[in-house]
C-alpha cells in the first residue's frame, strides 16, 4: 500500500513473488503484477489484509472493502459510524474488531472472491469506546479476544467458538 501527494491518495502495488531453492538457498524473484489507485474521495486505508484468493481486504473508515490483485472492487460493507480498530483475514474468515471491542465474522463464500456477513459479536462488558485497546486473534474455529481498560489497567480474556455460517 502506498500514499501519494498533498491529498494523500492511496493505492496497492500487487506483485507475483516466486521461490526457488537451489544449493541450500532461497531465492525469491518478485515481478510486479498490477498498480491501482484507491478513489480520492475515500479515507485512507488504515488495515489491510491478503487472503489466500488472491483478493486485498482493506478498511477505510466506516467500511469493508474486498479488491481483486488487479484492482477490481468486488465488495463494499457499511459499518455505521464505527471506528475499527484491527482487521484479520485467514483462508475461512475476515474479522473486523472495532474501537468498542465489538467484532464482525465475515467468511468467504466457497469458490470465490465474495464474503458474506455471519454476525456481530456485542462487547457486553460496557466498558465505553474510549477505555479499552481491543486485540483479536483466531484460527478456524475460535477467535480470542483480549480487552484491556486503560484506566483501571485491567484486562479481560475473552474466548469464543465459531458459529457455522452457512
């Protein structure tokens, strides 16, 4: 990702990178695939993620947006007035925490480049937006989610087991 001028506008340089060993040695050619330039009137992009589709997860203030490695914009999700505060992509799901420590589960559609919307995970210890860092970690199965209230300087652990979206 990158930010150009005085009006900051932001883009993606995608790249083909092959691995070859040879005599005990890596090594690794990369070859640029495609440059494109993000809308000027969108904020830019503060997390990104690469799923193994080949497809570029990025948020950009209120929403969600899926690219293709050539620039395509495949899909856009609305998020209210919500800041997010981490984005996580892996092989099944996209996870997006926000500054409330509320998540939401997006999963890959089978075959495609197209998430769909599972649910919304609640913060349901009310701590207020501005008291707590969220950090959010899963695999395919859990997601882990540790809440820590700045103030007070203590943290809550929080474990869930994915609900199947089908």
């Amino acid at each position: 990702m990158y930010q150009r001028g005085a009006h900051r506008t932001a883009g993606f340089v995608t790249f083909d990178i092959e691995l070859e060993k040879t005599e005990g040695k890596i090594n690794v050619e990369a070859r640029a695939a495609a440059s494109f330039k993000l809308s000027p009137h969108m904020q830019s992009p503060e997390w990104m993620g690469v799923s193994d589709k080949s497809v570029i997860v990025c948020s950009s203030g209120p929403s969600l947006l899926v690219y293709t490695m050539t620039g395509l914009q495949r899909q856009r999700f609305q998020h209210y007035s919500e800041e997010n505060m981490q984005l996580l992509v892996n092989p099944i799901y996209v996870i997006v925490t926000f500054i409330d420590g509320c998540l939401e589960v997006y999963k890959w559609k089978e075959r495609s480049y197209y998430l769909k919307k599972c649910y919304r995970l609640q913060n349901e210890r009310h701590l207020g937006q501005q008291s707590i860092v969220p950090k959010t970690l899963c695999d395919d199965v859990s997601i882990i989610q540790v809440l820590t209230k700045r103030a007070q300087c203590c943290c809550f652990l929080l474990a869930y087991i994915m609900k199947l979206c089908s």
